[in-house]
C-alpha cells in the first residue's frame, strides 16, 4: 500500500504505518478518548497513516476489516512487537521491496 508522496511530505512526523487495535487499556489517569495514555490490547494490525486510494474501505494491511477498531496514530507498525501481526508484516515488507531485501550481496 502507498501514501500519497505529497501528503506523506506534509505528514511527515507520522510514521507509514500505524497499529490498529480491537481493544485498548490505559495507562495511569484516565485520559480522553482520543489523547494519550491508552496503548493497543492483542494482536496489533498495520493500517497506513494517511488516505490510501486503493483503499475502498478499513482494513489492515493483512485484509482484516478493522471496523469499529481502535487506530493509534502516534505508534508506528514496524512488525517489531511479538503481538504484530506476521501477515501485516510481510505485506509491510513486500510494500518496501528495498528494505526486505536487506543488504546487496555483492562480489567479495
């Protein structure tokens, strides 16, 4: 999935992917709805950050729909977390072939 090169220039503080969550629990005083101090409870989804339009409607990375699902717009998907989802990881990676990749091999 890709972001508008534009958008993700203006936007450029927030990372490309973002985790989804069905549930959430909070963490010291009782926070608003949307501010901080709530963290993502289970299995952690990859959405992109900004308007993809191939994207008809909400889903994760890995095809689940994330319908009425919390979004955390501050916290990166990186596929680094053990409750990342391994199928939001592998699109993620496919979706930045340079980065999978890893280093080139090349003559020694």
């Amino acid at each position: 999935m890709a972001i508008d090169p534009d958008l993700f220039e203006r936007c450029a503080v927030l990372p490309r992917f973002v985790v989804a969550a069905k549930s959430r629990k909070v963490t010291g005083p009782l926070p608003t709805r949307s501010g901080p101090g709530w963290i993502p409870l289970g299995v952690r989804h990859g959405v992109p950050s900004g308007p993809d339009p191939r994207v008809t409607s909400r889903e994760a990375l890995c095809g689940v729909s994330i319908s009425g699902w919390y979004v955390f717009a501050t916290v990166g998907f990186t596929g680094a977390s053990g409750a990342d989802c391994r199928r939001c990881e592998q699109v993620m990676r496919a979706d930045q072939p340079a980065l999978a990749a890893g280093p080139a091999a090349g003559p020694t």
